[in-house]
C-alpha cells in the first residue's frame, strides 16, 4: 500500500499527498512544489503538486526552512504506520491550496467596491482558480499566477472574477478562499433578434449578423445538404464565400456580398436566395448576442457569442431573457438545452441533425464554418462604437471572436 501524508487546507479539508517516488521538491516562502517520477500516477497531469502557503513571517520562515520542514514530513512519514500531518510541521505557516497541476481554470480579477462595480469591471490580473469552469462554491481557493503557475494567495478584500465569458462579485478572506460569490448579470453588447430580418435583407441592419456553412453538409447518403435543403435561386451560390467577395473590398457589386444574390450564408443569404424552406423567424423565437472583450473599445476581438430561445416569449426584454454561449460541441445531442427542437431555430429542421434522415450527430459541428458577419452597431453598455460591419474568425467550440478578418466591411 502506497505511503500517503496529509494537507490540511485552509477550510479545513485533508488532502492526500502520495509520498513515494518523489524525485524533486521545490521550496519558495509561499509554495511548495512536489514532483514524481514521471508515470507512477499514469496522467501527465498527476505528476506536480502545488502547495500554496500563507506565510506570516518570511524572514523566520524561509524557503529553507520550509524544504527542510517538508523533508522531516515525508521521512517520519514514510516511517509511519499513520498518516502524518504537513501542517504539524510548519509552525504558524497555513497551506491555502492543495493540488495537482491541471486542475485549475484560470481567470481575472480585479478589485471592485461592491457588486455594481464589480459587475461593470473589466478584470485584468491573472488568477488560478479552484474549479472545472463552474460557478465558484463558497471556499473555493483562488490564487495568483504567472503563465500556468499559481504564485501564491489573492489578498483579502472584494473583487471582480471573469471566468470563461461569466463574471463574479467575490470577497476572498485572509486565507485566499472565496467566501462570498454573486453572479452578474449578463450584459450584452449587441443583440441580433433574427425576428427583424425579413425579404429583402439589406445593409446596414443592426440585427443581420451572417454565418458562413458548409453548403455540401450534411453528405451522407439518404441525407439533404444544406445547398439541397434551400435550393437558391442561383447556381453556384456561395455558402461560404472568403472576406473579400462576402466584404466587397474591392467597391463593385459582387454576387457573392453579404446581401448580393449569390450569397447563401445563414439566415441573410437564406432568406434573400433561398426558394424552399425559406426560415420565416416571425414564428421563430431566436436571437443572438455578443458581449465584447472590452464595451468601450470598438474591436471584436475575444469578444464571446451567444444565443436565446426566448427573448421574443420575454417581449424583447434583454434582462429577462436567457442566453447561453453559442458553443458547438462535437456529437453533442441536443446541442442546446433550451433549443425546442435541439439546435438552431430556423436552420434546417431545427434539430441537431438539420434535416429529416440524418442521423449523425456531428453534423453541426461540419455544417457551420468558421466565419461570421457582424454587422455595424453601438454597443448597449458601453462607448464602443462600429460604423461599419466585421468579417470574423469565430471558434466553434468556445463561441469565442478569434480574430478580425476585415474590420471594415462595406456593404
């Protein structure tokens, strides 16, 4: 049976340590770090753990003295019948965080006053927190970092959390634990409510964003593509046409523009070229959102996209409607929770499968490519301000603006 010692963490709870196989330890007056022949935990991921300290007297209590504390600690360990304690060895020394590297979900914070303020932050120190990308609990440890490091503990006052595209009001205590959380409220920058977007599409129009698809998928045999399932008036219509011809950069007409007759990017192209099964989003209740990187700076990018199933059923009201982020994940069935049909309003049959026949769950994730047209607009919360709409690299699988392709896209 494997040797173990025990951490107790600031809120009380004991975590195993592995004290067999250890090949090096690392010591600094508030961190130690514990690394393992490589394989013995059979996860690259296993092979570190990270002891985070709050340290009330580094000239006393000095990375020395805190290696040496830690070598006596996993001697009499190792020489034990019972598992021994770490923080018996470490004076008035109190570990905050006890983990394996990779367990982490990193974000930002910074301080605010009060929820308000919070809310309406833009957090820009980086830190290591201890949950899978989920609301943090109540003494959920919340730690400094530097690259994929945490660095040692968040001083005790209120602060502003971004994690992933959600932001906190927090209170970390004197320990570096979360010991308040409430969540903001989402606050959209742009709205696309595709109810406004009706025969013939035409520019500028605040809700016409525009994604490009994959005009051969689905393609397997007994299935209907999406070039078959719209069947355009036009042949050779392009489902996914490249930044120049979709912005016109080069100021002549070209079929292939946002609103030009040989455009089939969804739902703009559809609904202006498309002769069968042509969307009517007056009966569709789906919009989408876009909450910028920065509401004061006109730019897109690492701005995070949304979707809604019920802001028509909320009468419009933003505030009371639910968006989720507009993730595709590979296989994933329903590919949202709130969608009625299990994918996307008014795209195909509105399932994830897009049209009746098909049965391969990855459709979504081939069907849609990975460009979008933002149209021009002022944002809702802040100064941020576009004149003219964007041809953008979006990430399928995080909902996240990559990059700006073109930030002036004419039309």
């Amino acid at each position: 049976m494997s040797k173990i010692g025990i951490v107790r963490d600031s809120i009380s709870v004991n975590k195993p340590v592995k004290l067999e196989n250890i090949n090096k330890i690392l010591t600094t007056v508030n961190k130690i770090q514990i690394h393992y022949t490589a394989g013995n935990f059979g996860s690259p991921n296993n092979s570190e753990v990270v002891i985070l300290l709050v340290n009330p007297n580094t000239q006393a209590y000095t990375a020395a003295y805190i290696r040496e504390r830690v070598l006596r600690w996993i001697g009499d360990g190792l020489a034990s019948a019972s598992a021994l304690v770490l923080n018996d060895y470490l004076g008035e020394m109190v570990p905050t965080q006890v983990g394996v590297i990779g367990t982490q979900y990193t974000g930002q914070i910074i301080a605010a006053i009060d929820s308000a303020a919070a809310c309406a932050a833009t957090p820009n120190i980086d830190v290591a927190v201890d949950t899978n990308n989920a609301a943090p609990l109540i003494g959920t440890g919340i730690y400094l970092r530097s690259g994929n490091t945490p660095t040692g503990p968040v001083a005790a006052g209120n602060y502003a959390l971004l994690l992933g595209s959600v932001q906190y009001f927090i209170t970390v205590n004197s320990v570096s634990n979360i010991s308040f959380v409430e969540i903001c409220p989402l606050l959209l920058d742009f709205v696309y409510n595709l109810k406004n977007l009706t025969n013939p599409v035409t520019l500028p129009n605040p809700d016409a964003i525009s994604f490009c698809m994959s005009g051969n998928n689905p393609g397997a045999p007994g299935t209907t593509s999406y070039n078959n399932f719209y069947n355009f008036t036009t042949p050779n219509t392009n489902t996914s046409p490249g930044m120049p011809d979709a912005c016109n950069i080069f100021g002549q007409p070209n079929p292939e523009q946002i609103t030009g007759n040989r455009n089939g990017m969804w739902p703009v192209g559809v609904i202006n070229n498309a002769t069968t099964n042509v969307p009517n989003f007056a009966n569709e209740d789906v919009a989408f959102g876009l909450k910028l990187n920065d509401s004061n700076v006109a730019n897109f990018q690492n701005a995070q996209l949304y979707i809604s199933f019920d802001l028509n059923a909320k009468a419009g009201v933003v505030a009371d409607a639910t968006f989720v982020p507009f993730q595709i994940g590979y296989g994933q069935n329903p590919l949202f929770a709130g969608s009625p049909g299990g994918g996307v309003p008014g795209l195909g049959d509105g399932t994830t499968f897009f049209s009746p026949g098909n049965t391969d769950a990855n459709t979504m994730e081939f069907l849609w490519s990975s460009s979008v047209f933002l149209p021009a607009g002022q944002s809702l919360v802040g100064s941020a301000n576009f004149t003219t709409g964007a041809f953008c690299n979006w990430s399928k699988s995080q909902g996240l603006i990559q990059f700006v392709e073109e930030s002036n896209c004419p039309q």
